[in-house]
C-alpha cells in the first residue's frame, strides 16, 4: 500500500525525542511506531490502550483531551492553528 499521506502533530521536544530513544531501541523509528499506532486503532476501532495518568486518582486529563478532540470544531481550530504557525514562520524567513 503506498504511503501517500502526511501526518503533522505537534508535540512536547522531550516527548518526542524520549519517544525516539524508545522506538530506536526496539529497532524502529516513531513514524513507524505512529504508523502502527493508526494500523491497530482501525483494527480495534478505537485507542488500542485505555489511557491512563501518571497523577494518580481521578487524573485522567489525556482522556478528557481526547474527548475535547472527538468534536470537529477542536479538530478545526488545531488545524488553524497549526497552519497560521506555518505561515508566520514561513513569512519570518522571507522577511
């Protein structure tokens, strides 16, 4: 199948470079680790876990991000956003 689709998410720098040292040694990358994160979710038709805290009781504020994303209007601002940051970086470069 050909991987003609791009995927943009904005995350923490230390998530991200804490994830890639995990993935790396286990022998893949994080694209690929994302890729199987999406395979297994369409096979269980949902998060392939149940999200858990750190925080102890009653912490579950993943959870609520996910929820707040389950709406078309969160998913809409994010993507905004994420594009009006492109375009202002992209206009301080040119400047």
């Amino acid at each position: 199948m050909s991987k003609d689709a791009i995927l943009h998410v904005r995350i923490n720098a230390e998530d991200k470079e804490a994830a890639e040292r995990i993935f790396a040694d286990q022998g893949t990358s994080l694209s690929e680790a994302v890729r199987i994160f999406v395979k297994q979710s369409i096979k269980v038709n949902g998060l392939p876990f149940h999200p858990t805290s750190s925080q102890g009781k009653g912490g579950l504020h993943a959870q609520g991000r996910l929820e707040a994303y389950a709406h078309q209007e969160m998913r809409e601002a994010e993507r905004e956003a994420w594009i009006r940051s492109l375009s202002d970086k992209y206009e301080a470069f040119n400047r």
